[in-house]
C-alpha cells in the first residue's frame, strides 16, 4: 500500500509547486526513484488533465556515462534533450540517492566536458519550465543525517510538506527589506565579509522550485565582495567531499581558497572557468524544520540559521552577469551551536546567532525541538 504521504507529496508537486494546467506536457525525471512517488506523479499529471512524459534514470550508470565523456556523445545527447525540454511546459526531478559519492570516480575533466555540453539544457529547464527538483529519501541519506531509516523518513515528509503559503508570508517580508538594502556586511568565526545589493532582486522560495524549500536569495554586485568567509558545513560537489572551506575575497574575485583536505580540487572547480571565482548568489536559509547539515544541497542550503554564497553562475531571474558553468551552493550556519554570527543590512542588524530580530519575521526562526 502507498503511504498517504507519497501521494500527499505528488499532488503538492503538481498543484501548488508546477501548477500542472490542461494540456501541459511534464517531464518526470526519475533517479533511483520508486516506482510508487512516479505512479503517483503520473495520476496526479493526468488528474490535471496534463501529459506526463517519463525518464528513469539511475546513479551508477549515469558515472558510468560521465567517466570517458566525449564532445561527440554528450553534443548529441545534450542536442537531443534539449529538444525534448522544449517540448515541456513543466519539469519535476525526484533524485534519490543510493551513494552520495557516486560521482567520486568521474575524471574533473570529463565533469567538466559534460557541464559544458548539459548546461544550456539546465538553462533552458530553469528558465523556460515550471520546474520542481526533490531528493527521494534513502538509508543513505538518512546516514548522512545520522538517523535512522525511519526518522529521517518523518523529517523528510516533515520538511517537504510544510506550510509553505505560510512562510512566504514571511519570506516576502525579508525580500522586501533586502530590495531596499545597498550594503550587507556578514561576521562570525573566520567571517568578516561585505558587499553591495544594491539593485537587485530579492526572490522568496516557497515551494515552487525545490522541496524542501526556504531560503530568500539576490547576488552579490559581481565586483563589490571583499573579506573572508568560512563555511561551517561540510559540502559534497561532483561528488568530491569538502570540509571547512575558506575563501578571500578581493573585488569580487576569489583570491585565496583553502579547505580541510583536497585543496587542489577545491581550486581547479574555482579554475573552470573564469565565473567560477566571483558569487552568483547569496541567499538566507529560512526553514525552521531543517537544522542540521547532511551533504546534500537541497536540504543544506535551507538550514535555518544559515545563509549561503555561491561561487559560480548567476540565476536570469537575479542576475549580476556572472556565467560560469560551476552554481556551488556552500553554506554558512550562524547559529550559536555552530559559533554564532551576525548579518547586517545597511548597518541594521537583521540577524543575530540566526534568528532574526523582527518579530514579524519569527516564522523562519530554528524550531524548538
């Protein structure tokens, strides 16, 4: 028998996230999925009167494929799917995870081949679709959670079926106050860091994009970062881990980069492109139910407490023209059980210790547990 949540979870996606209409086609991107969340995406698609389209993918295979990466094989599977993203008027992933090191043994240079070659299909999803991307929860995740199976399967339903029209309440709040800020300046332990937003967009993420979601995100002026930021969680990108990441800033440029361990891949990502040294992005984490880190990204960047900044790529919607084709999301939790921390805005003090200092914005507050 389904769990009442997994179907709870499809109709979510499809109603409130993608907002399925008659008509539409949705690409269902499955990977080390259940059967049961895709016989329950595909219902909830034609319930809507939509046309569900299907592709099952799976972890090991995919590093297969990436490991000996031609420009001829992933032109032509980039070219292909491409046309197919044209084709859709919505985009919902659901990625399990088996082993988040799956990609560990790909060679940098073939990632790097295939991101050049899928980046514009990424494009042409995020800025073209109605899109929602989910993890699938796993023992594996649930390991790197430290919990068991079945907490972390609470958690996750926990998280991915929160109020979220009741935090964007909130969340709109926060964008509002960032859109009339010029100046943000972050301390904490090893922080010291200050740049403009002056001008730029504040976009509330609510549900419609990612699940779980919450976090209010803008970028940076490309050239006006200066400082130091550590990065208190741990981070997994291409399947690298990276701990205890540091960066120095000077014109916007990231000018010293260090972490615990394997420093020379940490610089040869910044090294991809030129992009990949400035931010595109910094945005809060705002989710009260999701507290701790676990390497994976779509829950990390949540973390209530904590902000991130992102070397790489600029998104359209708030864009700084950075271009890369490195979006690394690395995340800084201010709370005091990880040291502490302050952000401020124009020299207004917005957040302290992460939680934030109008009451009007409590909402996305850590719960209390």
């Amino acid at each position: 028998m389904t769990d009442s949540r997994t179907t709870q979870l499809a109709q979510s996606l499809v109603n409130y996230s993608c907002r399925v209409q008659p008509g539409e086609h949705v690409l269902l991107d499955l990977i080390d999925a259940p059967d049961e969340i895709g016989i329950e995406l595909i219902r909830a698609v034609r319930a809507n009167g939509g046309v569900p389209h299907v592709r099952l993918r799976h972890g090991r295979i995919t590093a297969e494929m990436f490991s000996g990466a031609t420009d001829a094989q992933y032109g032509s599977i980039a070219s292909f799917e491409l046309d197919e993203m044209k084709a859709m008027q919505a985009y919902i992933a659901i990625r399990g995870s088996q082993n988040a090191y799956e990609n560990s043994g790909v060679p940098a240079a073939d990632m790097k081949l295939v991101q050049k070659h899928m980046n514009p299909v990424h494009e042409r999803r995020v800025c073209h679709t109605k899109w929602c991307v989910l993890r699938w929860p796993t023992p594996s995740m649930a390991q790197g959670a430290c919990m068991s199976t079945e907490q972390f399967e609470d958690f996750y339903f926990r998280c991915c079926l929160a109020d979220y029209g009741k935090l964007k309440c909130a969340m709109e709040l926060l964008a509002a106050r960032m859109m009339r800020a010029e100046r943000v300046h972050i301390v904490g332990p090893g922080t010291d860091l200050s740049f403009s937003i002056k001008g730029m967009p504040a976009i509330p993420c609510a549900g419609e994009m990612n699940i779980p979601d919450g976090e209010v995100f803008t970028a940076p002026i490309r050239d006006s970062v200066n400082g130091t930021v550590r990065y208190t969680a741990p981070s997994i990108y291409q399947g690298i881990a990276f701990d205890g990441v540091t960066f120095s800033f000077r014109n916007g440029k990231i000018v010293e980069a260090h972490c615990n361990g394997n420093e020379d891949a940490l610089n040869k990502i910044l090294d991809s492109d030129e992009g990949a040294r400035y931010i595109g992005e910094f945005s809060f984490g705002v989710n009260p139910e999701i507290l701790q880190p676990m390497r994976d990204i779509l829950f990390d960047e949540k973390i209530a407490g904590s902000f991130h900044f992102t070397p790489g790529n600029a998104y359209e919607n708030c864009d700084n023209g950075n271009r890369s084709q490195v979006h690394w999301d690395l995340v800084c939790i201010q709370r005091s059980d990880y040291g502490g921390g302050s952000i401020f805005l124009d020299d207004e003090l917005i957040r302290k210790d992460g939680v934030f200092t109008d009451p009007a914005l409590s909402i996305l507050n850590p719960a209390r547990r």
